[in-house]
C-alpha cells in the first residue's frame, strides 16, 4: 500500500483555509471575466478540499483555456490586491448588478437578507459574498492551489434552468500541503472500487436494469457470500435466530411505523389499486424492521423467551436521486446486515454491549480499526423525533453507558438521531484518510410503542419491550466498496473469490492441474487453472494482474514429486511444496481470517 501522509492535510486554522479557499474562488472569477469579458458569474462558494465557480459561457472551457486562466489566476495573485468588504442597500446593490447586466446575481440578490455585502479585489472586481476572506491576493501561495476540471451544472441545481460551467479547483496553505492532496487523490483514482470493481469482475451496472442497481458476477457473489456466512456463522454463537421477509409491504406497515409520513418521498411505489387510496397500495421496502416486528407480534412472547434477536441479510430499496448514486456506496437496492433484538428494560444495557461486541469482532476481522464512535442523539429543541423525552433519556443513556464501561473513544453529535431513537454509530477511516459510517446500532423505545408490542412478565402482567436494531456492516454493497479500496483489491486469502490459480508450464501438466484443482475444492478452497496457452510468465503476470493470493506452477519435477511450486503475492517465492502441506497452509490461514 502507498504511503499516504494524512497529518500534513491538516491546518493548524482550518478557517484559514477556509479563507484561502474563498478567496481563490473569487480571483478564479475574476480571471475567467478578465480573460473572456462576455462570460456571466454565478456563485462560487469553498467546498471540501477546494472551491468552485459558476459560469455561463456560450463556449466550453478546455483545457487550454484553464492554462490560460491559471495564469492569469497567478498575476492577480502577485499584484497582492486588497479584498474589501463593503456594505450597501439593497436598491444599490440592484442597480451596479443591472449596470453589469448579471441576470444570475439579481436572481441571488432576491433571496439575500439585509444587510447586503459586496466584496471587492481593490477597484478592480467584485461580487455578492458574505465572504470570510484574506485581507489580499498575495496572502494565497500561487504554488498551492491547481484549477482540476470542468463539469456541467444546471442553476439553481433544476434541470430545467440554464446549464452552466462549473469550474473545480484545489487551495491549500503551502505547496507540500497541495503535492500531498495530489499524491492522495491518484492513490484514491488507483483504488476506486468501481474501476477494481470491473477489472476483477465483480459487478456491474446496465442501464436496461437502471441505474444504483449492481449486477454481482459469480466473483462478486463469492465475495458477498463470504462476508454474510463470516457473519451468519458469528451470530449462531451469540444466539440470533435467521428470518426472511418479503421485498415489500402495504403502505399501512410504514403507516403505523411512521416511515411513511416521513420518508414517503424515498420509497418505490410498486402498485396501487385505488390511485386515491395510500392504503391499497404496496411498496418495496426501504427498511427491514417492520417486518421483523410483525414475527415477533405473531404470538405473545414470555419473558424467559427474551431476548429475543432476529437477524437477516435483507434487501431494501431507496429512491436515491441519480445525482447522489456513486459505484457501490451509494446505491438504490442494497442489503442490510439486519437484526432486531426485543429485550426486557432490565436487560437492555447487557444486550446493548453485547452488541457493540460483535460490531467491534467484525471490524477487527475486516481489519477496519481506525475508527470513531458517534453518539446521535436528539435535539431537544426539535419536533421531528416521536416519543418521550423519558424514553429519549433512557436510550441514550444505555447507549452512553455502554462506550463508557467499554472506553471506546467517542463524541456526541446532537440531531443525528433517527425519528424513533439514539444510535451509536461507527465512523471508519479508511488508508486515504476519509471517513465512512459502517456499522450502527440503535435503541428504540418508540416502534415497540406504535405497534404495540408486549410480552408475558414473571408477575403474568404485560409489559413492553425495548428494541435494538443493529446492523455491523450496515450495508452490505457499501462495505464491499470500501474494502475494495481499502485493501487495494488484493483481499485477505479468506476473502479472495479465487484463492488459487493452477499454472501448468505446458499443455502435458494439465491432467495433473485438474488433479490438483479438483483436491482444492474438495477442501472448500476457491481454484482455478490457466488453460491458455500463454507462457508461464505470462501467467504469473496474469494472475498477480488478477490479484490472486496463490499461484501454483505445476511442471515435470512436481507431477514426478506429487508436489506443487508455489507462489504467493505476500510472501514471494515459497518454493516447492508436497499438496497435503500446501492445502493444509491454506485451510489453516482461510480459518484465521488471514
């Protein structure tokens, strides 16, 4: 794995970045009106890692036209001008906008608010900005900064307004900071998933099936396999018991769970006989927990029964806007390590560490350790969470006594709750240093409530259930894109759809390799064999292409031997091996994970 320097990223005033990035926005601006007079500005706010710029030009913006406007970027840069703020009316403001004739900033002056603020680089260009700013040009390093692309974006982000050009561009404090920011994102274009995700042929996309929703090839299937038995064999031991439900539901389910009146919006109707009637229709699911709760409403429960977990790997679907899609991280159909433990209040503390315990198991096998525990809890101040304030107490308190008596590292992000509960969720870090939300694990009072859950007492009384929904993956298709890039797609033996390729030197070793193969599999190891006829470097080459743990040659010396020439991509050059030591090595390292 490359090296990726993270702490070097990091600002000792993160608002002087913001700064510096603002104000490379508007020198941007100023350039491209410098450079192309006819052209229009929009808006051209600071984003992570940068800053961008609307612009409506009749012409496109190529590459040599960012050359051109980098430099220019750079004079102004050296001028070392001045950037003023200046306050003025609103009918003041209108009327320098019109002297301009900038339709887009009228249109943005309308929605401002008193007082209106106008920034300016000396005399020479200014525009519509709340900013913060750097007091002059020549505070930005004309060596730290880079224009990167040029994309399309409609205004006002509607599809049906103008289209504009938006150009991207990268700021930092120093050039080190701006080289380590390039070095990462070519690390990160090496390991993106959805270009390893197709050169190892695990899924893909086609636009006959629509778009957000993947096609997993037998190799991708493997791989998903893998990860739900590791995960279905780990949860027999710790006593949850299998479920399937159905795809969808009649919307009176998310009704009565709440969903409906909140989420509507992101479900996908799937049919309705009454176009004028909610309650004769059908969705798919956007979630596993109504369901979970109707098997375990099907008949009263004792307390000796409970805790009571039910777990399934259950596909849901969401109605992600086709703008927010990306590979496997953000999709439309995904599958939720989901489970849902009814317990007793007097249990919910035990049960609640208990799971944590098995999050923290998983991420340890998945080598997933650099991560933060975020408490989401809910504003007090809000009126979108359902319930009690009782009840919220309670919940967040388990929640907070479990990362406490556990001394996981965490911190508190108030309004992150969901609508019925606190979670506790994880926040990976991945080897580029961005942050991802895997598992999560949630306390709910409430759902047990709407639907009025109970169960049997010692005393004979009925009493209500608490719930907690876990899911250690969260979803399944966005932890296979992490790993994908986490690990490079060179995975763990354990996890490698193919774990073997037999490579026979010639067409005469082939009857052997078939032998050898077939021994393989008969102890649950992935094999393959090259049949082709490339020569054997060519295969060695091919198969490290194809990220395979084990290459086994197989030649005279080892059909004479009944041994095998091995090859792995940690270690090298092993050397020659008899095949029962070589299939013991491997079922010993597959059943420890490595």
């Amino acid at each position: 794995m490359a090296s990726v320097d993270l702490d070097i990223l990091r600002s000792a005033d993160p608002d002087r970045l913001v700064r510096i990035r603002h104000t490379t926005s508007h020198v941007l601006a100023m350039a491209v009106q410098s450079l192309f007079p006819e052209t229009k500005v929009t808006i051209g706010p600071w984003i992570e890692n940068g800053f961008y710029y609307d612009f409506d030009r009749a012409q496109p913006f190529t590459p040599e036209d960012l050359k051109r406007i980098k430099k220019e970027m750079i004079r102004i840069i050296n001028r070392d001008m001045p950037l003023i703020r200046e306050e003025v009316s609103r009918e003041e403001a209108k009327a320098r906008i019109e002297a301009l004739h900038e339709a887009y900033k009228l249109e943005i002056l309308e929605g401002l608010q008193d007082p209106i603020s106008i920034y300016h680089v000396a005399d020479q260009w200014w525009d519509l900005c709340a900013g913060p700013h750097l007091e002059r040009t020549g505070q930005i390093h004309p060596k730290a900064f880079e224009l990167e692309s040029v994309a399309g974006a409609y205004w006002r982000g509607d599809e049906k307004r103008a289209q504009l050009q938006r150009i991207y561009g990268t700021a930092w404090e120093t050039p080190e900071q701006l080289e380590e920011y390039q070095r990462r994102k070519e690390e990160a274009k090496r390991r993106d998933h959805r270009k390893l995700g197709k050169e190892l042929g695990l899924f893909i996309f086609s636009d006959l099936v629509g778009p957000g929703l993947p096609l997993w090839t037998p190799k991708g299937t493997v791989l998903r396999s893998t990860l739900e038995d590791f995960l279905k064999k780990e949860q027999v031991k710790r006593g949850y018991q299998g479920v399937v439900t159905p795809h969808l539901a009649r919307t009176d389910l998310f009704k009565t769970s709440g969903h409906w009146q909140l989420y509507k919006d992101d479900m996908f109707p799937l049919m309705r006989t009454n176009p004028e009637d909610d309650s004769e229709g059908f969705v798919l699911k956007p979630m596993n927990c109504p369901h979970h709760i109707q098997i375990y409403k099907s008949e009263l429960r004792s307390y000796r029964e409970l805790p009571l977990r039910f777990a399934e790997f259950g596909t849901v679907y969401r109605y992600e806007q086709s703008g927010e899609l990306g590979g496997l991280t953000r999709v439309r159909g995904f599958t939720v390590d989901d489970a849902h433990l009814f317990v007793m209040p007097s249990q919910l503390d035990d049960e609640f560490r208990k799971v944590v315990d098995l999050i923290l198991f998983v991420f340890k096998a998945l080598h997933l350790e650099d991560f933060s525990a975020r408490l989401s809890f809910r504003d007090p101040d809000s009126d979108k969470y359902m319930g009690s304030s009782e009840a919220w107490d309670k919940a967040q308190g388990a929640i907070r006594r479990a990362v406490q008596d556990l001394g996981m590292s965490h911190f508190e992000a108030v309004g992150e709750a969901a609508f019925y509960g606190p979670k506790l969720d994880f926040i990976f870090r991945d080897a580029l240093g961005r942050e991802w939300q895997l598992g999560t694990v949630q306390v709910d009072y409430q759902l047990p409530e709407r639907f009025g859950l109970e169960y049997r007492a010692e005393d004979g009384s009925r009493q209500r259930p608490v719930m907690i929904h876990r899911a250690p993956f969260g979803s399944l298709e966005r932890l296979i894109g992490i790993l994908i890039e986490q690990y490079a797609g060179d995975f763990p033996l354990w996890l490698s759809p193919i774990q073997a390729r037999i490579i026979p030197v010639t067409e005469e070793h082939l009857s052997y390799g078939k032998n050898l193969q077939e021994q393989l599999l008969s102890h649950n190891i992935r094999a393959e064999i090259d049949e082709s006829g490339e020569r054997i470097g060519k295969k060695v080459r091919n198969a490290e292409k194809d990220k395979v743990p084990y290459m086994l040659v197989v030649g005279d010396k080892e059909v004479a031997t009944e041994a095998v020439s091995v090859r792995t991509r940690t270690e090298g050059e092993l050397g020659a091996l008899p095949v029962v030591d070589l299939i013991a090595q491997m079922v010993e390292k597959v059943q420890a994970l490595g």
